[in-house]
C-alpha cells in the first residue's frame, strides 16, 4: 500500500468521497480497481466522445497527458500556457495536492479563460456541479482568470456527428457562488485521506457498482449470508448492522415481511436445496395461450452514433430470436432475425416484417424474460413506423412475463441472489443451460461486438462475430423453454433431448 498521506486527490475521487469514504480510502491508498468489460467500453467512450468534441470545435493538435505524472503535467501545462497556443487540452493546476485537468482551456482576447469540461453522458448530472467547482477553484488559486465556464454533454437528439451533437450548460454563476462549498469538499476529503485505517461506514447503495467492492465484503460468502439474497435491496445495509445470515434470529425480527413473501427461498437456503412452488407456476402458467413463443430482443446503443439517424444513447432493436412451441412435440420452430448493416433498421422495415411475420403466425402467448423490455421497445417502433402501429401494439397485449413466475415459486441456492436468465439456466439446467461456446457470454457485451461488426472490414471476423449474436439470442430463447420445462418436470435428461432435438434443427 502507497503512502496514502502524499496521494493526489482528483474531483473524481472527491466525488467518489461524498458516496463512500471506503471508495475513496482505498483509491488513494492504491488499491487496485476491478473493472469489467462494459466500465471499460464507458470509459473508452468517454475518450472518444472528448476527442471528437476537440476535433470538431478546436483542431487536431491534441496534448495527451494522461500517460505522465502528475506533476509533470503541471509542469507542463505551465508552458504551454507561456505560449502562443490558444486552446490547452488537459491543461493541468494543483491545489493542496488535489489535481484538476480541464478539457479545455482557451486564452480570450482579454487574457483571461474560457473553460470547458466535456461530458460523455446525454444529460446534465447534478454530480457534474462538483466536478466543475473543483476545477474552477483549483485554477483560481493558481491565479488562472477564467471568466467563462461550459459544461458539454451529448445532445440526446442529435442523428449526426456534427456541431449539434453537444448540448452547452453554463456554469459559471454557480462555481463563483460557491467557494464554501469547494472548501467542504475539499476538507472532508483531506480528513479520510488522514485516516490511518480504512473507514468503518459502507454506503450501501453504490456497492454493487464500486470497484473496490471485493475489499469491503468476502471472496465467498456463506449460503445463508444475506448478500446472496434475492429481492432484498438492503443486503447491504443488513449486513453491515450486523444482520449477517438469513437463518439468524435477528434477520427474522428486523425483516418478518420478506420471510412471509418468500418462503421458497427462505427454505432453499436454509435445507441447501432446490424448492419449486410447482402449484404456484402452474396456477399462472396454465392461464398462458398455445403454441407458446418464446421471444427475445437484442438492442444496440452507444454514445456516438453508429447506424444512420440512431441517436446517442438510443436503443435500437438489431435482433430477435424465437422458438415457437405448440405445446405438445418435443421440437419447436425457430425463426431470427439480425441486422447486420449501418442501415437504420427501422426505417426500411425489414425488422418489423420480420417481426409480424413470425409472431402473427399464431395467436399464441409471446413469452419474455422482463417483458417490460419488449413491452417498451414494440411500442418504440410502433410510434416511429405508423404503417405497422396497430400490428405492433396487438402484439404487446399477448406478451406474458416468465420471471415473476420464477421469483414466485422457484429458488435454489446456485442462484447466488440473482434471478438473471443466465443465473436461473446454470443453475437448473446445468451444462445444457450454458453460454460457454459463444464469443459474447453477457448481454452488456452486445453493443461492444455489433459495433465492432458494423464497422470491421475483416469478413472473417464479421462472420464469427454474427454467428455469436445469432447463438446468444438463440440460446435466450430456447432457455426459456427449457427452464419451464425443468420446473415442471425436473428431469435433466429430458432436457439434454430438448437441446439435441432443437439445436439440431437450428444447426
């Protein structure tokens, strides 16, 4: 562990402070952060987003500093600004050892600043008014004039990649107003950073996104730990007042709703087994329409637009997959669909017929795992293709939801907490309810591999990367008939005929 007394302190640790004085504690410490891929996607993102906001308003002639220290790019900046340069990226100024760096930095005809900070996200974030206090004071104190201050963030509206793809907030009232405000921040930061051992508090809300979450909680935690209970918001909470374990006396006491709510998974954890409501699913299930089709949407988004007239941030339906099952063979029919150029895919209609075309072959229930997501997304392009509204929206009333079901009446402990269709089809179906041979094994990971297949001129690497879309989205759908039929029968040798028989037919 560094010397946390001589860390330099950013606005983003500050802010990261103000959540959970762990968080911070543990960056300025040195602790390593554990990022997956889609924190990782964000971040490079961000990177680009910044870039094109250089490119588009100022020129090419970027100054990339992230790679040294910290001091050296104070040094530095300290040049440039001698200079004749009228735009400093990443222009660099200390304060007590907090360290800002603005995105840019622009000498006005009056000697003094124009500042602009550049946001990757598409809507102004009260967390931003910390980010740009910092800056602001930080500069000050260094003697820098600045008497303009915008912050940037992406124009949610915008179709191209032009000038109008920025929206512009100024804030330069508000960071003049507020030096007390700087001095809190800063001064409640320098007292964790004085800390000797890590803070007690955890904040609890923010844990499931923190990076330094493997440090406040165990490796591997107990079957009976709270933090592998399902539909429990508080876990955290729960567990650090020191309600640790679901068979504890004191969780019975302090959470008596949720043991009268969920007694199959109460009964799960304690007798480290699987429990079905099978009475429960059926009174629910048995209400469902045949020939079953089991539908499910993959959509892309990203910040900077990569189909013609998508919008940052947009989602678009790319792909479907369904499996049709009349409810009474062990086969099923399987029909996708996956857009796989820089068209739009609304526009020309080639999704939504193939969309009508396979689900109004029947009349059946059209079965989702969060059927809200479908819910949302027919309606999206029911509202932008008029031509097909009505066919569209008499598919949302024939949608039925398997989720609920399962957070109703099934619970084993492999679950870990989590009612995820990849969870619940590990756990019940084993090695035939697995991702393991796609190239894309999470859902976050698809607008990562279909940008990289619009935009890659490698065929081979188009194609293994369409084939992986094809059999996650297949393998979606095909669970869901899978883990009903488990549930039901609870026989895994029928479910290896299930996936023999119904792969086949695909392959």
């Amino acid at each position: 562990m560094k010397n946390i007394k001589l860390a330099w302190l950013s606005k983003t640790k500050i802010k990261n402070g103000q959540e959970c004085k762990r968080r911070l504690w543990y960056d300025l410490a040195g602790e390593t952060p554990k990022w997956d891929k889609q924190d990782l996607f964000v971040f490079e993102q961000g990177r680009k987003i910044e870039a094109l906001a250089r490119n588009l308003f100022f020129s090419n002639d970027s100054v990339e500093q992230n790679k040294i220290a910290n001091q050296a790019k104070i040094t530095f900046t300290k040049k440039l600004l001698k200079g004749d340069k009228k735009h400093i990226f990443e222009a660099a100024f200390a304060h007590k050892r907090v360290i800002v760096q603005f995105d840019v930095l622009t000498k006005l005809s009056n000697g003094t600043y124009k500042a602009i900070e550049i946001k990757s996200s598409s809507n102004f974030n009260k967390t931003y008014w910390t980010d740009v206090l910092i800056q602001y004071w930080v500069a000050t104190l260094n003697g820098i004039n600045i008497s303009e201050f915008e912050l940037w963030h992406v124009n949610k509206n915008a179709t191209r990649i032009n000038k109008n793809y920025f929206s512009k907030k100024n804030v330069m009232k508000y960071v003049k107003a507020n030096r007390a405000e700087f001095d809190r921040l800063v001064s409640e930061s320098k007292a964790i950073q004085a800390m000797t051992t890590v803070p007690k508090e955890v904040c609890g809300s923010k844990c499931s996104n923190c990076p330094f979450r493997y440090k406040c909680f165990p490796k591997t935690t107990p079957r009976q730990s709270v933090l592998n209970l399902p539909l429990f918001p508080q876990s955290v909470k729960a567990f650090t007042n020191g309600v640790k374990t679901v068979n504890s006396v004191k969780f019975q006491k302090a959470y008596p709703q949720y043991v009268e709510k969920n007694p199959h998974v109460i009964e799960a954890i304690n007798k480290n087994t699987l429990v079905i409501n099978k009475k429960g699913f059926l009174k629910e299930y048995k209400n469902w329409k045949f020939p079953l089709n089991f539908f499910d949407f993959e959509a892309f988004t990203n910040a900077l637009p990569v189909l013609e007239g998508q919008r940052p941030y947009q989602q678009l339906v790319v792909q479907f997959s369904n499996h049709t099952w009349n409810g009474k063979t062990i086969d099923m029919q399987h029909s996708e669909f996956i857009h796989d150029t820089a068209n739009n895919p609304y526009k020309k209609g080639g999704l939504i017929k193939a969309i009508l075309e396979t689900l109004e072959k029947n009349k059946g229930s059209i079965v989702a795992y969060n059927a809200s997501y479908e819910k949302t997304r027919l309606l999206e392009l029911a509202k932008v293709n008029p031509k097909y509204s009505r066919r569209l929206k008499a598919l949302v009333a024939r949608l039925v939801d398997l989720r609920p079901l399962l957070e109703k009446n099934v619970y084993h402990p492999g679950f870990e907490g989590s009612f995820s269709l990849k969870a619940v089809s590990k756990t019940l179906l084993k090695e035939f309810g697995g991702y393991s041979d796609s190239l894309i094994k999470s859902g976050s990971e698809i607008s990562r591999y279909y940008q990289e297949m619009i935009e890659t001129t490698d065929k081979q690497r188009f194609a293994e990367i369409r084939k992986s879309l094809s059999k996650y989205c297949c393998y979606d759908t095909l669970n869901l008939r899978l883990v009903i039929d488990f549930v039901l029968n609870q026989d895994l040798a029928r479910t290896k005929k299930l996936v023999e028989v119904n792969l086949g037919l695909k392959n």
